[in-house]
C-alpha cells in the first residue's frame, strides 16, 4: 500500500502551514531550518531552484548551531533548506508512481511503516533511521531508463527539505529523527535487489575493489586527500576520469560534485561549474566498465606523486584499473547501432552518429517563427548591441508584444531576465509583461541571481523544456564577462547546448565606446558572441530626433542565419513629455524610402571636423582626391585609409547625409564638388603649394 494516504492529522510539527503563513509570498526558511535542526537534521542551505549547497559542507557542519542558522538565513532569506543525511539515517526517494508502489510493496513485505513521509514534485521520500551494523550507500537511477527504480540516500547525501520548491510535509508522527522506523538490512537489501543492484556489504581489508574499503566514508576522505595531489591541469582524458571516480565514489551525490568542482576551480583550464554538473549529470545510470578510485591512483602515480604521503590510507589494495576502461564506459554511455551494409565500423567516432535520429531530432527543431520580427527567429540565439538609451529594450518588447499579440509565439513560454534596471523601470516594465502575459525574473528577486543562469539553461537543455523557452538577457553583461575570453566562451557553450535542444535566446549587449572608420558601431567585448550566436545586430542611431520627436535607429547584421533580414529601421517618439508606455506604442518600422548611405547620425557629429576641412578645401580650388587626402591627414589627423573611407562615406547624390560628389576628369582623377553648392568643377590647376597654404 502507498503511505500517500497516510495524514499526520495529530501531527503539530507538520512543517507546511508552520513556514508558510496565509498571505506570505515566501516560505519563512529560516524557521524551517531551525525546526528542522530541532528534530535532529543536519540542515543546509540550498541555492534555489538548482539542488546545490550554497556552503561547503564541513565548514558549514563543524560548528552548526542555532545561531549559524539564524544568521546565515537572515542573511539570505530565499535559500531554501536541505539536510546532509547522516550514517545513522536512510532516505528512500521514489520519483515515480511505479517506484512509490514499488517502495510501498517492500515496506509491507518487511512489516515496516515509514513514520516520516515527504511528498516531492514526482514522488515521496520515506525516512528511516538505520538499524546498528546495517550497511548501505548512495544510489542513484535514470528515470527514463528505470522509472521503478529506488534512489537510496545515506552517508553524506543531499535530501532537500519542504517547505523548498516541489516538497511539502505527507505525514509525520514523531519528533525526532532518532524515533523514525528502523530499517533492518533486510529491508535495505531488498531495495538493492529490486534496483538490480549488488547487496550492499562492506569488503575486507584487502580486495581487487576500493568500493569496500571499510565505509564509504572512508574512502571518500581518501578520494578527497588524493585529489589535492593532482594537477587540475592535467589532460582531459585524466580529468575525466577523476570525474567519473568520483561520481562512483560518492554515489553521484552532490558532496562528489562539490568535490572535484573545487579542485578543478584551481586550474587554469576551468570552465565553470555549468559545464561541469553538466558532464556530472552525464556518468548517472549509465552501464559499462566502473571507474574507481585505482583509476584515480593511476594517475597520481603518472604524475610521480607519493601515495605514501597520504596517512592511513592502504593504496596497495586497489587494484589500477588501466586508462582504457574510461573509453569503455564512454562507449557505453551513447552506442550506436552498426551500419546495415559492409563490414561494421570500430572507429572511435562511430558511437558519436547521430544517423537514423532524424526524425528525432526534427521534433526538436522549432518552426521558423519571428520572435522579433524581422531579425530574431525562434530556435536561434541572436546578440543585439547597442549604446545605452538607442531603445534597444523598448524595441525587443514591442517585438515580442506584436508577436504575442499575432500568435506567433505563447506569452507563457517568454522569460524576460531584466538585469539593467533600477527599481523604477523594473517595474515599469514588470506591468507591461503583466499586461501580456510573459513572466519577468530580475536578480536579487524571488531567489534569483545571475550566477543561476547557466545551471538553468542547462537543465532546461537536459530536461526537455527548453523548447518551450524564450529568453531574453537584458544585458549580456550581467552573466558573463564579454570581455574575458575564458568566461564569454563557456557561456556561449550552454547558449548554444540549450539552442540545440529548441530554445530560444535574444541577449543584449553593450557596443564599444570608439566607433569604426566608416563611424558606425562595434560591438563590445571579445568575438566570441559573435562567433558563437546566430545572429548578430549592431544599432545605430540615424536619427536622435532632437527636432522631429522622432528617434530612427537602424539595425545592421555582422552575421546571421535563416530568413532574417539584414538590416531593418524602427522609429518610435522621443521627447521630455513622452512615457514609456507611449514610445512602446510609438514603434514603427521604417521602410526605407531613398537609397541613402544609411550613415548614422552619431558618425556626422563625430566627423564634423574632418567634413568642413574637405568643404573648406573643395571651396578653396582643391578639389583633386589626393589634395583632399593630404589636407585631412595634415588638419583632422587622419591616417592615409581614414581619410579615403571619410570621402567615400559621404560621397553621393543629393540627400540628408552625403555631402559631396565627384567627376572622373583627365587621367582618371577625381574632382570633388560639394552637393550644397552649384556644381562648379574648379580648374585643375592647383598646386601641391598652394595647397598647403590654405588656412582652418
């Protein structure tokens, strides 16, 4: 029978209604935590949303009181609330209904009720104590690959607590952890068998396999000292194989996680955690030769440390497993099946194929659907750089509003990250997003915080919800540094992992302070957006509206994909008088209505200099391209290409930005004349002397 009917009705330390007020927006963690300490849990903080400690466990454990409690959580009020299950405790976690009736059938076979039963998003978590000399560790499962499946929880594992996201108290009857029903090895041993597992049983002293040295516990601390010995830099093929010891070691269990994050933060090649936990999640459920902690001892001995410096520790035991076993687990880990036709392939890229997943893959593909029409598609990533106040903001809102608003897209699958605003304007913006119907999330808010972001996109890319996402970073900047090549380029790496899998991702970004030769914007930071993105747009202001009222911007591809256009202009009001409200519903697209140079506005101010020493020159008789050349380098301090690109980029008919035109005269020269002006050629015959005694 389930224990999902089982209600702690007498029960006064119900959890739930105790940390959640009536009217209360967010659960008080920080009374969970010290009523959870009170019944004898180990309590953590965890980072929401993510299922990872905000703290290093032993730090946090030596000295764990009250007070500790009440003042971390004072200080950060949104972190929910875990607990470090001890060697005296045992969690069984049924993810599944067939795993709940599962756990349930064992439970009655054994004659033993759970007295401690949380429910969980997916499932319920039944608490034991563990009866004196039981044996037994971690394990974890694949839910898609064995949904009946038990994951076991004891000895240095992470169980989150209610009231966190997803968990809430189904029924408790004692007070204390050290009153909850005894789990007997039988109990624990049938769990095993029903996993497919191994009985769990300690090994002796000496044996071929670290698994059984002692207690886990033990050997986790091994694993620990080892691992400190080891370059973090070393190749990836032995890095990964400490990874993949370790997540054996420990079970797959966070502590692992947390371990060998730390020691490969001490390297130069680390990447982040992102990508880390991402590789971590990979080695869970999967078949194939183990990787232990000899394997770890291998390289250690590679690399000429003394395993006799760690005390305590019986290195000799462990049997080396040689390096090729990583390659056999990898293999295991996505096999192909082997070409129909010829002889079949062992090369080592084969189990990589994706042939015969078409059909698959095409599920994941989403329809070529404007997001912000007509430069942003869905299922790509595009970058939009812009200087600060050019709208760049106002512009992908009212894109998305249009684009709700026609069907294209559903408002719930939009996730707005606003990280350039003060409170004034995320609010502002907030009621707009109200208004259609797409959510808003905004560090320092509801427990969200920038550094988030890459576990999210790459749990939306693992769990099959990216597809149904749209993101737009507003800006760029917040989640990573543009300017740090290591940084921008692991998180273009998750972009382009949660692009992969169907998501959707518009980032804003800010453009360098120095323009181009030809005056328009660059973009800020290293290329590796540039590179990585889909699209990318850079703006420029055409024209600031000063007198119309009207701002005309102009968005130009650096790079694109997909039937997005290459350059597009939006108008949208502009003065003292005007909220934001009406500038949002001010945007227009500009149709282009004279085939001008498109030169933005900014650049006719910052050339302005060089503009009137060419006028002065032309007007004085030198009209020649080389006279004009040498009068630019000599009086605005341009270089030879700067001034040429000067006199091509105004160089045109009759219009509000070019500024001069020229005739092909004897010999091929060039005559400049200014358009504002009758079109007087002057004579050719100045010279290079009277040139230079022209005055500015």
């Amino acid at each position: 029978m389930s224990h999902s009917d089982k209600k702690g009705g007498a029960d006064p330390h119900a959890i739930n209604s105790a940390t959640q007020p009536a009217g209360t927006a967010q659960p008080d963690y920080k009374a969970a935590a010290l009523d959870w300490f009170e019944c004898g849990l180990a309590v953590i903080p965890i980072v929401p949303l993510l299922k990872k400690t905000a703290v290093t466990w032993d730090p946090w454990l030596a000295d764990l009181s009250d007070k500790k409690i009440t003042e971390y959580w004072t200080q950060h009020p949104a972190y929910e609330v875990g607990f470090v299950v001890s060697e005296d405790l045992i969690v069984f976690d049924a993810d599944t209904p067939q795993a709940v009736a599962a756990l349930a059938e064992i439970e009655q076979a054994f004659d033993v009720t759970p007295r401690w039963v949380h429910k969980t998003r997916r499932g319920e978590h039944h608490f034991f104590r563990r009866a004196p000399g039981t044996y037994a560790k971690s394990d974890a499962h694949s839910i898609a690959e064995h949904p009946e499946r038990i994951d076991v929880k004891t000895g240095r594992s992470i169980v989150v607590l209610p009231p966190s996201t997803g968990k809430s108290v189904e029924m408790r009857e004692v007070e204390h952890a050290s009153d909850l029903s005894e789990a007997s090895q039988n109990l624990i041993d049938a769990v095993f068998r029903h996993n497919g597992r191994p009985e769990p049983r300690p090994a002796p002293e000496c044996t071929s396999r670290p698994a059984g040295v002692e207690q886990q516990s033990v050997q986790q601390r091994d694993f620990e000292l080892l691992i400190e010995l080891l370059d973090p830099d070393c190749g990836y093929e032995e890095w990964r194989t400490v990874l993949m010891a370790a997540h054996h070691t420990y079970g797959g269990d966070e502590r692992g996680l947390e371990v060998v994050d730390n020691w490969s933060a001490k390297g130069k090649k680390y990447d982040g955690s992102a990508e880390l936990r991402a590789k971590w999640k990979s080695f869970g459920g999967h078949a194939g030769a183990t990787v232990t902690i000899a394997s770890v001892c291998h390289i250690a001995k590679d690399q000429g440390v003394d395993l006799g410096r760690i005390k305590g520790s019986s290195w000799e035991a462990f049997q080396v497993v040689p390096t090729e076993t990583v390659e056999q687990r990898e293999s295991a880990i996505s096999p192909s099946p082997q070409p129909q036709h010829g002889a079949p392939r062992t090369d080592p890229f084969q189990r990589f194929s994706l042939t015969g997943k078409s059909a698959e893959l095409a599920k994941q593909v989403a329809d070529e659907v404007f997001v912000f029409e007509p430069l942003a598609l869905r299922g790509q990533s595009t970058c939009i750089y812009a200087a600060p106040n050019t709208g760049k903001t106002l512009l992908v809102i009212k894109g998305l509003i249009n684009a709700i608003a026609q069907g294209r897209i559903p408002p719930s699958h939009v996730r707005f990250v606003n990280a350039d605003d003060n409170s004034r304007g995320l609010v502002q913006k907030l009621q707009i997003a109200e208004k259609n119907g797409f959510d808003m999330l905004s560090p320092g808010h509801n427990g969200f915080e920038t550094t988030m972001l890459p576990d999210l996109l790459i749990q939306a890319s693992t769990d099959g919800t990216a597809r149904n996402l749209i993101m737009i970073l507003d800006t760029a900047k917040a989640f990573t540094d543009l300017m740090d090549k290591t940084k921008s380029s692991t998180f273009t790496r998750v972009v382009r992992k949660f692009v992969a899998q169907g998501g959707t991702l518009i980032a804003l970004a800010h453009v360098n302070k120095k323009k181009a030769v030809d005056g328009r914007s660059i973009h800020a930071g290293t290329t590796d957006i540039k590179d990585d993105f889909d699209c990318v747009y850079v703006v420029d202001v055409i024209d600031k509206g000063r007198e119309s009222g009207t701002c005309v911007v102009e968005f130009n591809y650096e790079k694109r994909r997909g039937s997005v256009a290459d350059t597009a202009r939006f108008s949208y009001r502009v003065g003292s008088g005007v909220s934001y409200e009406e500038m949002l519903e001010s945007v227009a697209i500009v149709e282009a209505t004279e085939p001008d140079s498109g030169i933005p506005m900014a650049a006719v101010d910052l050339d302005a200099e060089a503009i009137s020493v060419v006028e002065h020159s032309i007007r004085s008789g030198q009209c020649k391209k080389a006279d004009l050349v040498k009068a630019l380098r000599k009086h605005a301090g341009l270089s030879r290409r700067a001034a040429e690109a000067l006199l091509e980029r105004y160089t045109g008919h009759v219009s509000t930005l070019s500024k001069w035109n020229y005739e092909v005269r004897e010999h091929g020269s060039h005559c400049y004349y200014l358009l504002i002006e009758p079109a007087v050629i002057p004579d050719e015959g100045a010279s290079d002397s009277e040139a230079a005694d022209i005055a500015f």
